[in-house]
C-alpha cells in the first residue's frame, strides 16, 4: 500500500500552487472548512474561493506529477486516537553504528530526533520543536500530559521534560544529574514517614564516570523523583546497567537488568527482566531463563502479558524478536511471538484491545522501522505508519489509560540499616535437580559488590582471555539454622551477593546482584525457590533471634585479590613441584601477572562460549580443579553438569608441602570471590 508524502515534502513549486489557488483571509488566520469549499486564511493574503468540486482533477494531477510516494502504510492510522511517535533520521541512525559492550547494549542514539504527533488522518506535528532531539515519550494516565527526553541544544545532556499536550507548555522535570532518559509515569506513592501521598516519576540516570562489569563505559540504573524534581532517590544498584521501566498494573516497575554476577551464562552474562515496588525494594525475577539471552524493552497489556524484545545479540538498535509471558505465571509461560523472518522489531507498547503498537524493519538491515499494529494472539501485523526519511520508533497512544495502583513503602530515608531474611535455603520448590541437601549448607557469606570506575581496566595486563568479573569485599559470615533460615542486617543502598556455603567455606550457590533499601526486610523463601510456591505458614528459627549485623567500616571489609593474597601463596607451596620438569600446571612464570596467565589459561576442553579456565572457574571454586587438588576430591555438585563427571588429582601423598587449613580458605575465597588479579 502507498501513501504520498505530507505537504511540507512536496516540491516547492508545488506547495506555491496550493496555496496561490486556495488562498482566501479569514477573521482569525485559521484554516477553516465550509460545506463544499476549503478556505485558507493568510494574513493579508489574496482573497480566493472556488468549489471543491473544481480543484478535483487538478489535485489529482498535482498528486501524480508534484509528489513522491513510498511503501508503506495508508496515511490512516486506523485508531480513533492520535500516536506519539519518535522519529530517528536515517543519516544519524544506520546499520554501521555499532552496538554497545560487545552486543549486549543497545547504542545510545538520539541525537537529532524529534516527537511527533500523527493524526488517525496521518498528518503530523512536532512536538517540541525548540529541541535538538526529543525521544522516550510516556504518556499520563489522563492522556494530557507526556513525558520525553530531549535536548535543547547538541552539548546539552539529556533532561526528562514534560509536555501539556493541550497548551504546548513544556517544563524540565530533571536538573543537573547529567543524562537522564526513559522516564515513565508512576501511580501515586505513600512513604511511611510522609503526611501525604504524591504523584512521581521513574527514569534512567547514566553515569559515565563509571563502567558495567565486562568494563564497557557508562552505567545506567533507575531512578525515582517527584514530578516536580524534587526527592530524586535512586531505585537499583546493580553493579551492571537497569534500564527500559515500565509500570505493571500492580504499580510496580519492571525493568531489565544485566546480570552479570557470575560467568555461568558466558563472559558477558544476559539481560533479565525483574520486577521491584517504585522505590527499588522487593526486588523479584519476571523472565530470566526462558527464551534469548537478551530481554529488553518491556510493557505490559491490558490481556495479562509482558511483552518483550529478545535477541542472543543485538544490532545497534536494539531490535531482535517478540516474546511474551503471563503476569500471573511469568516463570512458566515464556513463548515467542516472531520468527526472523517476520523483521526485527523495536519498542511495543499497548493498545486497549490487548494488540500492540510496534516498529518494524527488515532483519538484512535494509530499510527503516515502519509502526504496525500485532496481534498476539494470531500473530499478524498490519501497517500503521511509515515515514521512510526516518525510523520511527517508540509509538504510543495519546489516549486516557487505566492508572495502575498506588504504592506504599516502610523504608526510612536516612536509616543505616537493611535487613535480609531467608525462609529455608533447602527449599527448591518443583525443582529437585538443583535441591541442596538437608544439613549440607553451614553458613551464608554475604559480599558487598565493588563498583568499576571509569578508569578501571577490564582485565590482568590485557592478557587474560575474558573479562574479570567485579571486584568484591566480604561484609562477614552467618551461620544458618537448623530447619535452613538465616536473617541478617548490612548496609542499605549497595549490591550484595549472598553465597550459601558447605563445610569447606566452598560456595554451593550464589545469588545475582541484589540490595535492599534503608531499614527494608528484604526477603526470600529459598535459594532459586519457584516464586509462584507459597511457602509453609510456621516461624522459622532465625526470626526467632536477633538478626546478624554485619556492618563493618570499609577498611575492615575483607577482599581477596591474586597479586596480593595468592601469587606469594603460589610461590611459597606450589612452584616446587608445578616448575621445571614438574607436574602441569608449570608455575614458573617470573612476575604475579604471568603466574596469573598460567593458572587461568583457557580450558580446549570447555565449551569456548563459557571462557572458564583450565584450573580456575571465576566465581565457581567447587567446579575448580585447583580446589579439587588441594581439596584432594572432586566438588562439583549434581547441577554443575560436565564438572562432575571430570577426574580430580589430588596433591599425592608424599609431597613434602601441606597446605594449612588457612591457606586452603584464601584460593577458595579467591575463587568464588570473581578470581581478580
């Protein structure tokens, strides 16, 4: 199907013709209709009127011989509401333009785009048209009001404004907290201090100054304001990038969050979609297994389901295929939407009949995101609106929705204190493959995630093979309950990892970054339970105590790193028999970064895709041969898969070098604490 271009794309001569044969002044200099005529008014212009019947073949001439036309949809819209569309130029967004951190991010474009408004007839108008670039609209739940991005001038950083859609008026929302994006509405918010509930705002703060875990720059994590810009808190703190919000009816906000934790999913880790309440707490996994190893850009419909983009590895947009699970059952009812043959596809958002308004283009790269309407149930899109000059992405309807409902929240600003709680470590849910015995976890080691600077290099003298995983300083050691509860207090507002451990301080499973906020019971049921499991109604021990602090000052956090704690422990008990003619691995190396090189050489026998060393597994002591041979054993576990079927060689018994017990604890902690240089 064709549609001709709008009139501000038709040959000047052209557009000179119109307006010299339909010129005509009126009382106010408004184009106006009149039954059976069309007059324009132009202030001191010539006075002109005709039949429209008259202008009919002329402007059918005019259509043929003094415009240009392109596939794409009919100038209808085909919805009784007006769209908000993001219009990105074609020469400042194309296929060359690389993708962020080795595929895992989108590039952060929108330097030049603009905001418009297409009318169910396809006219358009800009939105904010005093700005350089104008992107990531939401609309208010009355339909008046929107929220954008922009940047009034090229230099400037990108602040959230927002748009009376009636007047025009635009006023800046965020100030000086350097590129703010993707602001979205929340419902009305009640703190358990505050005399009044108030309307706010969530959106995505960039910090250039720090960098993600495989070290690429800039981080990005959600923050929270008024709508006024005051009480700007933030929300997350993962050590890796938060970013694309979405409110859920239920007022909370889901997000996606790169995980990064651990390299049980390879060097670069995958991008999960959590959900947490407005103000970061009760943080909780919505699609995390199921389906590609990247899920962004998320909303939500009024038929139950998120709605996702997926992809292994992005282009520089972003764009991959659709998937989809059920709000009531995330974790169990993943399914894609798309092929790739259908595109690739960019920034659904929800239309009232459950359909999605989403952007389309080519999967070879060749031609631009055009909006259509997808149904998910049978799958089929039909065109909505192309501008072919641009990439038109990000659509939304400028239409009344339901609010969603309002949230409270017990957390104290200010407080020093946050508290984790787990039910039963044992407690695995439907899952039996992954259930940890009864009795076999000892203590529970928390550590406290170090984030990168943006001066930080990603890894050992650029030798190492993959990218180390962040630094971390242990906060202490608790030990667990008899029926396997533990509660603890640490610092609010930091990432935490919690590593449930055996009888040899080995980590039998670790958890993704997590946090709680200032005197917030952040809890769990079990180690990986099914969250869709309610657990049995008792009391468990640890409640019964008084939780575990473990808040001590920063030079007092206990770290373990290579070149410090584990290269003289080398030196000293392991070079005089791994040197020379000595067993494998030779650790004859001269200097601490080449002895590190030696002992994380990659594995030929390892999957490529997972970079785990041929002695040292980051973050996975248990599946270490290292630790197996001063262990004298095999300690993998039945969920480890290949690990547990690999031979271990023990130190044989007539070495003339013991390990202490001590010793032994500094390559364990080294290892499960990421194995950094």
């Amino acid at each position: 199907m064709k549609r001709t271009q709008p009139l501000g794309r038709l040959p000047a001569i052209a557009v000179y013709s119109v307006i010299r044969i339909l010129m005509i002044p009126s009382a106010k200099g408004r184009t106006k209709w009149r039954r059976g005529s069309y007059h324009v008014g132009l202030s001191g212009g010539l006075r002109f009127m005709m039949p429209l019947r008259s202008l009919f073949f002329p402007a059918i001439l005019l259509i043929f011989v003094g415009t240009r036309t392109s596939l794409a949809a009919d100038p209808r819209t085909g919805l009784d509401y007006p769209l908000v569309v993001c219009q990105l130029p074609v020469t400042v967004a194309t296929e060359s333009n690389p993708a962020a951190a080795r595929g895992m991010l989108r590039d952060a474009y929108g330097q030049g785009a603009r905001l418009v408004r297409v009318q169910p007839d396809g006219t358009l108008e800009n939105l904010a048209p005093g700005f350089h670039s104008a992107s990531d609209p939401d609309v208010s739940f009355d339909g008046r009001r929107l929220l954008f991005a922009g940047k009034r001038a090229l230099p400037d950083a990108w602040n959230i404004y927002e748009l009376t859609l009636d007047s025009g008026e635009i006023r800046q929302i965020t100030k000086d907290l350097g590129d703010c994006r993707q602001g979205c509405y929340q419902s009305s918010f009640y703190q358990i201090t505050s005399d009044d509930p108030w309307l706010q705002i969530t959106f995505v703060r960039i910090d250039s100054d720090a960098r993600n875990e495989d070290g690429s720059p800039e981080v990005s994590s959600l923050y929270c304001c008024k709508l006024d810009g005051s009480l700007v808190q933030r929300s997350t703190y993962n050590l890796s990038s938060d970013f694309d919000p979405t409110i859920v009816w239920d007022g909370r906000v889901l997000f996606a969050s790169w995980q990064r934790s651990t390299l049980d999913h390879g060097p670069s880790g995958r991008i999960s979609l959590l959900d947490a309440n407005a103000e970061g707490t009760d943080i909780a996994p919505m699609v995390v297994e199921a389906g590609r190893r990247i899920k962004h850009m998320p909303c939500t419909t009024p038929g139950g389901l998120a709605v996702f983009v997926e992809a292994d590895r992005i282009p520089w947009d972003g764009a991959g295929q659709l998937g989809a699970v059920e709000l009531r059952r995330p974790l169990h009812t993943y399914r894609s939407l798309t092929d790739p043959a259908d595109g690739l596809f960019h920034s659904p958002s929800p239309l009232p009949d459950g359909t999605l308004l989403v952007s389309r283009r080519p999967s070879d790269g060749v031609g631009t995101h055009a909006v259509v309407r997808f149904d998910p149930a049978s799958k089929r899109a039909t065109p909505v609106f192309d501008d072919p000059g641009f990439h038109d992405i990000q659509a939304k309807l400028l239409a009344p929705r339901p609010a969603p409902d309002g949230r409270s929240s017990p957390m104290v600003d200010g407080d020093p204190i946050g508290r984790f709680y787990c039910l039963d470590v044992y407690n695995s849910g439907r899952d039996q493959s992954n259930r940890l015995p009864p009795g076999s976890v000892k203590q529970v080691r928390v550590l406290e995630g170090i984030p990168r600077a943006g001066s930080d290099r990603p890894g050992a003298g650029g030798a190492a093979d993959w990218v180390q995983l962040a630094a971390r300083r242990i906060l202490g050691q608790v030990p667990v309950e008899s029926d396997g509860s533990f509660q603890l207090e640490v610092p609010p507002d930091m990432p935490i990892q919690l590593q449930v451990l055996d009888e040899h301080g080995l980590a039998l499973k670790s958890c993704v970054w997590t946090w709680t906020r200032p005197r917030f019971n952040q809890g769990c049921v079990s180690c990986h339970e099914d969250p869709e499991l309610t657990p049995e109604n008792r009391v468990v021990d640890a409640i019964n105590q008084p939780a575990v602090r473990l808040t001590p000052p920063p030079e007092q956090r206990v770290s373990v790193g290579f070149e410090r704690d584990v290269a003289p422990l080398v030196a000293a008990k392991c070079r005089g028999c791994h040197s020379g003619q000595g067993s494998p691995p030779l650790l004859d190396a001269g200097s601490a970064e080449g002895l590190y090189q030696q002992l994380l050489a990659s594995d030929e026998g390892q999957n490529p895709g997972q970079r785990v060393g041929r002695y040292v597994h980051p973050g996975r002591a248990r599946t270490s041969p290292l630790v197996w041979h001063v262990l004298g054993r095999n300690t993998a576990q039945p969920w480890d898969g290949e690990s547990t079927r690999r031979e271990a060689k023990p130190i044989p018994a007539d070495s003339q070098v013991e390990l202490t017990g001590d010793e032994r604890q500094v390559l364990i902690r080294w290892i499960d604490l990421g194995a950094g240089f």
